[in-house]
C-alpha cells in the first residue's frame, strides 16, 4: 500500500482550497467529488505506464461500461474508511457522489465484462491495458412518457473526468481515404485490489489535425475549418446501440477502424521502443484480445503496418499477427455476426482491404493444401457474395477463438463455427465469463460482505472460492436468519431508492422477482409479461387461490431504432398501470418499470432481489453475467438451460434453481414443424394473454407496436418466422415453474436456504478466475 494514505483526507482539504478556494463546507458536489477523485489518485505512484516489463495484454474493447469510477477506487485503494471518516465528520452522507453520472461507455453485457476484467486483471497481477473509443456521449439516458421510451443524450463528463489523464504528446494519427484526424489518448488508472498493480485504460478521442485560430480566418476558411472539426469529432461523438443495425453504417466502421489502428500503431511504437526493428519478439512481448468482432479490422491494420512501414514479409506479418491474436466470439445469433459490404469497406479504408485480399488468398491456399474443394470453401470465404466476414477474419488469422460460457463453446464447435472447428479443433477453447466480487458483492452489499467477513474472514475478496466454506452453516438456522434480515435491509434500500428515482411504491415485503438486462426479443421479457399476465388473471378468477405476494420489476434499454423492444418496454407499462388500478389484485401484485437501469441502477438491484430471471431461449444468450450478480447476492435463478445459466445449477444444484422450458437439443427437434399458431388456438390461457395485445384490453396510442407484437408471435413479421423465439412453446412450463418458486417462498427458511447456498457457489464466477484461465491458456503470462 502507498505511504500517502494518512494524507488522503488533508489532500482533500487542501485541493478544495487550491483548486477551488474552498472549505469543505463551501464546495459543491461537483467540487467535492473532483478532490476527493484528486486526493486519491495522488496516493497512487504518477508515473503508471503501459510499458512495464514482460508480457502485456492489450484488452482491444469497443466497448467499456465502467460504472461510476470513484467508489471503487476508494475500495480498491483502502480509502474507503478515510472517505467515510471524512463525510461523517463534516455531516455529509457517503452516497453524495450517486448523481455523478455514470461512465456508460458500453450498451450492456459485453462491455461489462470488460470493465469487470479490468478491475481482475490489476487485482491478480496480470499486466493487461484497455484500448477503446472516448466517446463524447455514451449510452442514452432514459425516461418513460406515458409508458413509451423516450431518449436523451448521456453528458457523462458533466461532472468532469477527473481520473483519466489526456496524453497529448502520444496522440497518433489515422488516415481513412477522404479524412485524416489525430486519436488522443485519454488514460484512466485502472487500480487494483489493494493498488498492488496499477495497469491502464486508454480510450482514444478523435480531433481534427489542425487546431486553428479562428478568429484570424476568413468566412470560406472558417467554414471548412469547422468542418473539419466537426467531421473529426463525429468519429468518436456517440457510442451506437448494438441492436441498431443500420445505423450510419459508415461511421461505425470508422470508429472500428480508429482505435484498432490508433491502438496497434501505439503498440507497435512502444515496441520498437525496447526492440527495434526486431519483431522477432513481438508476440512474446503482446498479446491481443479482440472482444467481439469490433475490433477485428486490427488484424489487418497490424499486417499493413508490418509490410508498409517495417518493410515485414507478407508471410512473417501474417505469422506474427496470428500469434499475437485471440478472439472472442460473444453470439451465435447470424444477424449479429458482423459483416461488411466490400463497397464500403473500400470507400472508408481502401489500404486496409488490399490486406483482406491477401488474407483471403492465403485462406484459399492453406484450404486447398488441407484439401477442401471449391464448394466447400465457399462457407470458409473471409470475402464472400461482396461481404468481409469479421468472424471468419479473426478465426483465421488468430490463433484462439474461445467461446464464453460450455454451453456456448459447444455450439461454436457443434454448430455455428463448426466448419472452422473441423480444421482448427486446437484454436478453439471455452472461458466463461465472470464479474468482480469487488464492486459486485464488496460495494454493492457492503452489509452481505459484513456479514460473510464475520463469519469466513475477508479473504473472499481476492479469492472468491472461498464462499464454500459457508456452506457448513447452510443449516444454520441463525445464520439464515441474519441473511433472511440482511434481503430485507437491501429490498427496503432498493424500495427507497425506486421511490426517489422513479416514484413508484413497492412494498419490500412482496417477493422481489427481478429481470433487468438490455431489452432484446431473445431475452423474452414479452414472456415474462404474458406469465404476469396469465398470474393476474388466474388470481381474478380464484384459478390461483395461494399467492405470495410479488412485486415483478423490470429494468432495460431498447435500442433507439428498435420498434418492436420498444413495443414491449410500453406493453409491460400498460399492464403495471392496469395492475395498479385494479383493487382486487394491486394488494398481491405489483409491476415495476425502472427507468435507465445502469451499472449503478444494477448495484441497488442485484443485492435486494428473490428471483432472478434469466429466460432466453435457450442457445441465445451466450453466457450472460447478470445472472452470475444475481447468485452472488443470494437470489435463486428461474431460468432456462442457457448460456451460463447451466453453470450455475451444477454449481449451485437444479434442486435449488427453478429451470424450466424447451432445451436446446428440444428446440432443434421442434424447429421444422413448430406451429406457434396452433398453440395459440388450442390453449385458451395462451390465447388469452395473447390477445390482450389486440382485443382493446390496452392502448398503444395507435403506434400499432402491439399488434405488431401480434403479428409477429403468430403469423411471423419482418426476417422472422413466427414467433422465433419460442415463447408460446415455453409459456406454460414457465409459469409453472413461476407459481413453484411463489409457493416455496411460504417456507422462508426454506428457500433462504437455497438462496444462501446459491451464493455459497459462486466463487467460479469470479472475473478473477476468467482472467487467471485466460491468462494461462490464451495469453501465456505468469
Ligand atoms: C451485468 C449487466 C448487464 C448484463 O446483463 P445480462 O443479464 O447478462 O444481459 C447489462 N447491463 C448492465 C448495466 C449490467 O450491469
């Protein structure tokens, strides 16, 4: 630990009179939080670097969806206490820093999972730096207005950014065909646990290459000045929802484009720094990770740099370059395997496609020596029908493809990459994700942790399998009873906070059965609202004659352009609203839309909740982490056997989750003949719930979203068949499951029990697990 810890709380004092002429009394929030950030990064040494010695990961991530940045840090240093100290002394509560915004740099899982590496990789001592995009607005803030999403833009550098350092003198410069502009890095400590190992997050930021004085110029040079300045920001202005397909296409591929050759560009100087012109070296000195496909055009960009500055063999390039990187592939679904029309490719960055073109000859050769036939080669083409395939690029040219949860990798190998499988059984490997226990469970439910010290010591916090040990009070009934008081501590806490955030009441004495996630139709919320749905009506007409009573909250983002997520975001609002007025149900009851749920959002809501939702069809959702929140803060799972879902049962036992609903191996066999219509016809509770959303039970205010919903489940909509996701397959399984999970809540101690051996497992769901495997397997360090 550094030596200026006792100053932390006199350095606060003394910026707020440098910076601000302030007392502690006079300043601001604003104020307050930029001292308090400032006073504890000096306790850290200034000079961190991205050149320490031996082997380095470079974590390349469209994607990073930080959180709020200051409470962990103060963990993460020790300062916690001080900080506590500090506050309590001047009369201050320690939550004053929740309105600063979030660092929303990301849409959901992916990037999270990034940021969660970031804080393992600094806390188990692997040398592992970020490189992504700053981008000026991150994910949209937002609001309901009658039900109906609504968006603004997401300022999160209103309070400033007092923890990332601008870099100017290392800003590189990056040339598309019309434009050239400079990426300037933006460099944030990533801090671990105990500041034993301080690596860094480097976001680039685009900026035209002249900074000019205005003033001094004429209208016609003003104009085009302006331009260009403008058109330089633009690159890095917004960060794009994921499900937003067809959104300013050209752009996306730009920025995809400027951090991976900014990126590599300042990896290959820092290199060269120790090396020379050497590169006999490169792949044991680097390691890249290129998260999801986004990054994957640095492949190309680090052959080009290879042959068009070093003067490198195409053949030695594309060696070093396979060596150097890894993949992760994060989805199977074919709409969101990345693809780029050549056309475009050419029209933004035509140096880079002579490089794809030399990559695919070179497929086409190695494929012919393994014997392949022309027709066969044709599902292996990197360029294909006037397409760059991202996945196949990076399957081919790395030397790694790791899937992130078993089930996942399995149906990489068995089924969506099975061709490559086939020829490259060695390049492909599973690592399931994980999260960090630090901001997870240490932060997010400070009295959880408590507890757990008490009972196990704190060791928990670097090494997480240690949660097995409170598996031998698993039948203690004292125990289970403090857990059972520490749910309601943190359900009441989440009860507040709904309340002042969104203005809802919930009672904290209802079931909390909880499903928040980015809204997707492969993640069914739409089925989670038909089961309230059949529930509501099952209580009105005494079908269901025992409940307990449950409050339904919901927390997700529809992507801007995404009609039909949004459809459902304001079908699920019409039914709390009609919930809520119904005086024979609203006492047993209860549905919640939060608004703009977020890593802060998630951090009051994963502590409080009973149930954890986790209901994609399964073979769609990856691995998810959610879930792996959910367990960690003692909820049981009623989910299908997906992603890392199935991890969690052979864990935490089937006998202690909820998993319901067709399987994947069912699913395949339904899949020709499935008939979502006769379903609908020949069951009248289906039908039923169905129906409200085209009988007048609720109003759409003639946006048609909900008879599109219709449209969509029974007679097929768009690129879908009907009902793609299966969701009138899985209804009533699932509700069944639902009222299982509602009837063992009557025996508290009973399924506080399955609760708290819940999160007795999770210690494999540890981040810090995932990084230790990736770094043995993939990266070779340590
Ligand atoms: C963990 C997290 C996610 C990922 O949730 P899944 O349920 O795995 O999709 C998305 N958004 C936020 C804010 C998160 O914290």
């Amino acid at each position: 630990m550094s030596n200026y810890n006792n100053n932390f709380k006199n350095n606060v004092y003394t910026i707020l009179e440098l910076d601000y002429g302030k007392t502690i009394k006079e300043a601001s929030k604003i104020e307050l939080y930029n001292a308090v950030s400032k006073a504890a990064r000096k306790t850290i040494k200034q000079d961190w670097s991205l050149d320490e010695k031996g082997k380095k990961v470079c974590y390349l991530s469209a994607e990073f969806l930080i959180g709020r940045l200051v409470y962990n840090n103060l963990l993460n240093l020790g300062l916690f206490n001080q900080f506590s100290e500090l506050a309590s002394e001047n009369g201050l509560d320690i939550r004053i820093f929740e309105d600063i915004e979030d660092a929303a740099l990301g849409n959901g899982g992916l990037g999270r999972l990034a940021a969660c590496f970031l804080d393992s990789a600094a806390t188990v001592n692997v040398t592992l730096n970020g490189y992504g995009i700053r981008y000026r607005y991150g994910l949209f803030e937002q609001y309901f207005e009658n039900g109906f999403q609504m968006e603004t833009a997401d300022d999160w550098q209103k309070a400033g950014d007092p923890w990332s350092v601008r870099k100017e003198e290392e800003r590189v410069r990056i040339d598309f065909k019309n434009q050239s502009v400079y990426a300037v890095p933006y460099d944030t400590p990533v801090i671990g646990y105990g500041a034993t190992k301080i690596n860094t997050l480097r976001l680039w930021q685009s900026e035209p290459l002249e900074t000019f004085n205005f003033k001094l110029f004429n209208d016609q040079k003003y104009d085009k000045a302006v331009k260009e300045k403008n058109d330089a920001e633009a690159i890095t202005n917004v960060l794009y929802p994921n499900d937003d397909t067809d959104a300013g296409k050209k752009l996306r591929l730009k920025q995809q484009y400027f951090f991976s050759s900014a990126s590599l560009q300042d990896i290959v100087k820092r290199y060269k720094k120790t090396y020379g012109t050497d590169f006999s070296h490169f792949s044991s000195q680097y390691a890249i990770q290129l998260n999801d496909t986004h990054p994957v055009v640095s492949i190309p960009e680090l052959i080009r740099i290879f042959i068009e500055e070093e003067g490198m063999s195409f053949a030695k390039a594309l060696r070093i370059a396979r060596e150097t990187f890894a993949y992760t592939n994060h989805t199977v679904m074919s709409e969101a395997l990345e693809k780029w029309n050549v056309n475009l490719f050419k029209a933004v960055i035509p140096n880079v496609y002579k490089y794809v073109v030399m990559i695919q000859r070179q497929l086409v050769k190695e494929l012919t020596a393994l014997g392949i036939d022309k027709k066969e080669m044709i599902q292996y083409n990197i360029i294909d029908n006037n397409l760059i395939h991202m996945a196949r690029l990076a399957i081919y040219a790395s030397h790694s493809t790791n899937g992130v949860a078993k089930i996942h990798t399995e149906i990489l190998k068995n089924d969506a990459l099975h061709e490559w499988y086939e020829i490259y059984p060695e390049r492909f490997n599973n690592k399931t994700n994980g999260i960090t226990q630090r901001r997870w469970l240490a932060l997010a439910n400070m009295e959880l942790s408590g507890f757990i010290t008490d009972m196990i010591g704190n060791s928990w916090i670097t090494n997480l399998d240690k949660l097995k040990e409170l598996l031998k009070y698993q039948d203690d009934k004292e125990v289970l009873k403090q857990f059972d008081s520490i749910k309601i501590i943190k359900k009441k806490q989440l009860a507040d906070y709904i309340k002042e955030k969104d203005g809802i009441d919930i009672n904290p004495e209802f079931i909390f059965d909880i499903q928040v996630k980015r809204l997707h139709e492969y993640k069914r919320q739409l089925l989670n609202a038909f089961s309230i749905l059949d529930i509501y009506f099952g209580l009105k007409e005494g079908r269901i004659k025992e409940f307990n009573k449950t409050a339904f909250i919901f927390g997700a983002k529809a992507a801007p352009g995404y009609f039909r997520a949004k459809g459902i975001i304001k079908f699920i609002n019409e039914i709390a609203k009609m919930i809520d007025n119904d005086d024979e149900v609203n006492d047993k009851l209860k549905v919640v839309f939060i608004s703009n749920y977020n890593v802060s959002y998630a951090e009051k809501i994963m502590p409080a909740a009973d149930v954890s939702e986790q209901i994609s069809t399964a073979g769609t959702e990856a691995s998810g982490t959610g879930n792996m929140k959910f367990m960690l803060n003692g909820a049981v799972t009623l989910g299908t056997f997906d992603g890392a879902n199935v991890e969690i049962v052979e864990q935490a036992g089937e006998e202690n989750n909820y998993i319901f609903g067709a399987r994947v191996e069912d699913i395949e066999k339904i899949k020709e003949t499935y008939n979502p219509k006769k379903i609908y016809e020949s069951n009248d509770r289906i039908k039923r719930v169905v129906d409200t959303l085209i009988d007048g039970t609720f109003d759409d205010e003639g946006t048609g979203m909900f008879k599109e919903l219709y449209t969509s489940l029974i007679e097929g909509a768009s690129w879908h068949k009907a009902d793609h996701y299966y969701l009138l397959e899985d209804l009533i399984p699932y509700i069944d499951a639902k009222l299982r999970v509602n009837k063992d809540y009557s025996n508290t101690y009973e399924f506080r029990r399955k609760c708290f051996i819940n999160m007795a497992n999770a210690g494999t769901f540890s981040s810090d697990r995932t990084i230790r495997e990736y770094a043995e397997d993939i990266w070779k360090v340590n």
